[in-house]
C-alpha cells in the first residue's frame, strides 16, 4: 500500500480541485491510500473540504499557516506529518504547495496546471509574474515527477524555455454529466426554452477575454439568442458597460455550473491561455459543440476529433462573430456526439488518474530518489 499526500494551498473549489478530487476518486484503493494537507485555513464559502471528507472518505488536515508563517514553519510542520502518517510520496499542486514540497527529502510528484510565463505576468503584473514563473520552474527541478497538464504546455516549455517536462492531460469526471431534461434544466434555472443558448465560463479577466465574446455576439445578431456568463472577476463592471439588452447574462459564480452546462447549446472560450482548460472539458463532456481561440491548449483538443470545435483567431471579434454564425447551421447532433466523444476516449478522469498511478509506483518502486 502506497500513502499519498496531497499538498494544496486550499480545497477551494475551483479547475486545479476538481482536477484533484478525480485522480483521488478513481485511485486503486488496493495500492493507495491518501491524505490531503492544506497549507492555509479553507475560505468561508466554496470550499470542496466536505467533498473531499464526505464523499471520497479522504482525512483533510491542514497547515493553516499565513503565506507569512508558511515562509518559517511550514517546513517543518510538513516533516512532522509525512513522519507521524509514514507518508511514502508527495503530489503538491500549486507554486506555494510545489515550493514546501522541494524542500523536503521524500519522492515527489507535482502538477504545474499552467504556462507560468503567460498565466502568471497575466494575473500579478509582467515584473512580479515572470519572477514567479522562474521561481516555480526552478521548484520543479526539485521534484522527482514534475507534470504538466497537456502536451502542448510540456511543448512550450521545451521550445521556449529549454526545460523538458512530461504531461498528463487533465481529464473530466463522466458520472457528472450524464443524459439530461434541457428542458427541464431551462425551466429551473429560468432559461428561454426555445432559446439558442452560448455560454462562456470563467474569470471575468483580461486573460479569458470576455469582451470579446460580448461584443463578437452583439455584432452576430443571431435571432432568439443568449448569451450566458457563470464567473464574475475584474471585468465586471466593463463586461456590464458594454451589455446593451437582455440578451446577454452575466450570472456569477455559481455551484451548479454542470446544470448551467446541459442547460446550453454552445461554448464559447476567448481565453488567451490555459493549461488544459476545465471548463472546455465539461462542455464537452456535456455535449455540447464548442467554439475556441487558437491557443496551443485548444488546438490540442481539436486534433482529437473527427468534427473538430470551431477555432478562431484569439482576439479577432469578427472571426468570433463568424464563427458564432457558423456553427448554428453545422449539424448539432454530429458535434455534439463528436465533443462527448473526444472526452469519452481522450480525456477523461479515469484514464489521467491511471496515468499518475503509474507515476506512483513507477516512483516508489526506485529506491533512488532523483
């Protein structure tokens, strides 16, 4: 039996936790038991702890250290927990998670869910992003097992950085999105039934680009359409300045977002960057055609299907809009059955979680740590 701890920085529900709690639930529970451990105490609300106890039976115990007091004691305090449960290896995710996890003599897997020279200039500001990107890759060569989340972010880093890296593609949980009433769904979460329906999800930010898809559909003009948001973030304001009629939501955050999913026809991704991008994933694995900017991560997805999501130029409103009118008159049901499929055969939960079993034991089995 193999111990595995799991280091994050929180359960709060988000892409990087889902992601954690499918490779947790379909584990060889024969060969594996695990632990999670938090660094900081859980937010007030939207946290997946209870999921994580209650569901998938794993102990959470938590650091619940400042990023302050991480700097001093976080260290020993993560000695002092691998010693008392006789861990065997760390998984840490996340650069807080992945720099206590380098510090510590045991076998080490960890997961960068990112680009870090796009994401992290992105969201702290080009001088304080690039630095943390150096800092993060340079924690990674302190781990036996370091893994990225597609092949086209393993691609890049080698090509732009020179820094060779494998991957496991993220996958999706299909028990979450099984046949559905869509007209059942509308009525609940009051939604025109007889309505074509694109839906966007994610940060209201810079880098998912959601200016772009409002002004791409306004300019569409597609007859007895909406255009539904689930997130909210920096852009709200801005996104909610440009939305002229009813015809555009923007919802918020919300913890139903899989009803949201089989409730629409159409997805719509602007972003600019990704790792492997949860939220395509479960459009897909809810069926529905999606519509996607051209980067690496995206591109990706495309070259597993037979009929591809529609791709268009990263912030190129009038390609998007194009693109928004297109995919109206292609065949529904062939994309639809394309998109499950993609996921079905590719990228699903269970399949990237028998990809890090076999880095588990693989790792275990070397007496030598790397």
């Amino acid at each position: 039996m193999i111990k595995v701890l799991y280091v994050v920085s929180t359960l709060k529900r988000c892409g990087p936790t889902n992601q954690l709690s499918y490779i947790i639930k379909y584990l060889d529970k024969t060969k594996f038991s695990t632990m999670v451990l938090t660094l900081s105490p859980e937010p007030n609300t939207d946290s997946m702890k209870s999921y994580f106890e209650d569901e998938l039976g794993v102990e959470v115990c938590t650091l619940g250290l400042s990023r302050v007091k991480g700097l001093f004691f976080a260290k020993s305090a993560l000695k002092k927990v691998v010693k008392l449960h006789g861990i065997d290896l760390i998984h840490s995710q996340g650069i807080r998670a992945d720099a206590l996890a380098s510090k510590v003599k045991i076998k080490k897997v960890a997961t960068l869910r990112n680009y870090p020279y796009f994401d992290y200039p992105m969201t702290y500001g080009k001088v304080r992003g690039l630095l943390m990107a150096q800092m993060h890759l340079s924690y990674l060569k302190k781990i036996n097992t370091p893994v990225v989340v597609s092949k086209s972010v393993s691609n890049m880093l080698l090509n732009m950085k020179n820094y060779q890296i494998d991957y496991v593609q993220n996958g999706v949980d299909l028990e979450r999105f099984p046949n559905s009433d869509k007209v059942g769904l509308r009525e609940k979460l009051n939604i025109a039934i007889n309505a074509q329906v694109f839906i966007s999800v994610g940060n209201l930010s810079s880098r998912k680009d959601p200016l772009a898809v409002i002004k791409a559909f306004q300019r569409a003009n597609i007859d007895n359409s909406i255009l539904i948001f689930l997130g909210d973030g920096d852009l709200v304001d801005d996104c909610k300045n440009i939305i002229k009629d009813q015809q555009i939501i923007l919802v918020g955050k919300v913890s139903n977002v899989t009803d949201y999913l089989m409730a629409s026809d159409y997805f719509v991704s602007a972003s600019l960057a990704e790792g492997l991008p949860n939220t395509v994933l479960e459009a897909m694995a809810a069926r529905l055609p999606c519509i996607l900017s051209d980067i690496p991560p995206h591109l990706e997805i495309v070259e597993l299907g037979a009929i591809p999501p529609l791709i268009f130029k990263t912030q190129d409103i009038d390609d998007l809009s194009e693109k928004m009118n297109t995919i109206i008159k292609h065949d529904y049901e062939l994309m639809s059955v394309s998109s499950r499929q993609i996921i079905e055969e590719y990228l699903n939960a269970k399949s990237m979680s028998q990809s890090y079993q076999t880095r588990y034991i693989a790792l275990f089995n070397n007496t030598e740590l790397e």
